[in-house]
C-alpha cells in the first residue's frame, strides 16, 4: 500500500531517532557490517527498499510543509 499526502507526525518516534546517541550509531558501524551505509536496504529487502522510496516521494511531511511555507 503506497499512501499519498501528508504524513502524520509521530513525536515518539521523532523523538527517538533524534536521540539515539553517536556513541551507539558508531559500535553498531563498527560491529555490524554494512550498518548505515546507503543502498543495503536493497539487498537486505527489496520490497521494503522499493516501498519506503516510493513513500518518500509521494508524501510530504509537517515540518517539510512549514519550511516551504516559511521560506
């Protein structure tokens, strides 16, 4: 299911993937290979991989929105 519009913010998850510390990003880097590198979705997940990019460009977040507005 590809969804269209505006996205719904979710201030949890905002707020957790904002602080998830540099310390735990740069262990998993370096014991887990391939951990944030661009393109491994595809490999690990194709169908995920292909969803998320779709969604990404046919959706439009809040803070996205006020930017435009703002500018």
């Amino acid at each position: 299911m590809v969804t269209f519009g505006i996205r719904r913010p979710r201030p949890l998850s905002s707020l957790r993937a904002r602080t998830t510390g540099r310390v735990k990003r740069s262990i998993k880097r370096a014991v887990v290979p391939g951990y944030g590198r661009p393109g491994t979705g595809w490999v690990r997940d194709p169908r995920r991989a292909a969803h998320n990019a779709v969604h990404r460009r046919t959706t439009i977040g809040v803070g996205d929105l006020l930017r435009r507005l703002l500018k």
